[in-house]
C-alpha cells in the first residue's frame, strides 16, 4: 500500500484540525512526523471526532 496516498486523504474539521479519513492513515502521519520532529509539540496518538467523523492527531495524552 502506497502511504502517501493516505496522508494526502485529508481534509481541514470545522475546528480548524487536519481530518484524516481512517485511523491508519492518521497513525502513519504521526510516524512520520515524529521521525522529522524537533521539539515544541508532537502528535502522540489519534482520536476520533464526532463532529466530522475522521481522525484528528493530539500531543496529549489520555491522562492529560
């Protein structure tokens, strides 16, 4: 499967956030983030929001 392809499956929430349309695809954006990222804050895991049904990245955790 060709990655890519998933991150450019994206569209911007009424909250202003990246939406990405399948869980996958928000996790491998995540990797990839974390393999160039250099401080401030990294996506940490995904979640899903009801308001636009896709997946959105957060640097918080479930405990925050």
């Amino acid at each position: 499967m060709d990655m890519t392809i998933l991150c450019r499956e994206r569209k911007r929430c009424r909250s202003g956030k990246v939406g990405f349309f399948s869980e996958l695809a928000a996790l491998f954006a995540i990797v990839s983030i974390q393999n160039g990222a250099h401080g401030e804050r990294i996506p940490r895991r995904a979640y899903f929001c009801p308001i636009c049904r896709r997946w959105h990245l957060t640097s918080m955790t479930r405990e925050d």
